[in-house]
C-alpha cells in the first residue's frame, strides 16, 4: 500500500495552510513590537521638603501639613547685600536688622 497522490496533495496543502497561518501570526507579533510605545502621561508633582507627601502642581500649600510647597521670595540685605528669604528678621550673614523690623 503506497501513499497515494490525493493523499500527497492534502499534506502539501495542509503544511502549505500551516506555514502561511504561521506567517500571518509572526508578521502582527512582529508588527506590533517595532510600534512606537503609546505615550504615558506624566502627572507633575511637588515634594513637601516637611513631610514628603506628594502635592499636585498646582498647589501652592501641602495639602498634608500646610507647609508652603514654594521658597519665600528673597530681600537683600541693606549692610552687606547678601540674599534671604522675606521672613528673616535679621540677615544671616552679618547679623543686620532688615527693613522688616524697622
């Protein structure tokens, strides 16, 4: 008993449908791993320097503690010109009252 040519022919066609459904599956896989990566939106936040809780952007306050999530704006000092925060009563560098307390 041989192997008969309609038998032959469904083998062929069967590893003929195989190779191409194979084919079809690897070249979507392929597809989709050259695609760019989809685009994750960043959420900005800011770090409380008191508590380290995160805050929104947008606040100005942290929202765990009340600490001012922003520095204070800056004076000069009239002495000796050097930088500080707007809540300093004397300037930290020669020790000089600033306008604040006069």
């Amino acid at each position: 008993m041989g192997i008969s040519s309609r038998e032959i022919f469904m083998s062929e066609a069967f590893s003929a449908g195989l190779g191409m459904a194979l084919g079809l599956v690897m070249s979507q896989h392929m597809l989709q791993a050259m695609r760019p990566p989809e685009r994750v939106g960043v959420e900005r936040i800011l770090i409380c320097q008191k508590c380290a809780a995160q805050n929104p952007i947008e606040n100005k306050f942290c929202g765990k503690c009340g600490q001012s999530l922003y520095p204070p704006t800056q004076i000069t000092c009239q002495k000796c010109g050097s930088k500080m925060p707007i809540t300093m009563k004397f300037c930290g560098n020669c020790g000089s009252e600033t306008n604040k307390t006069k």
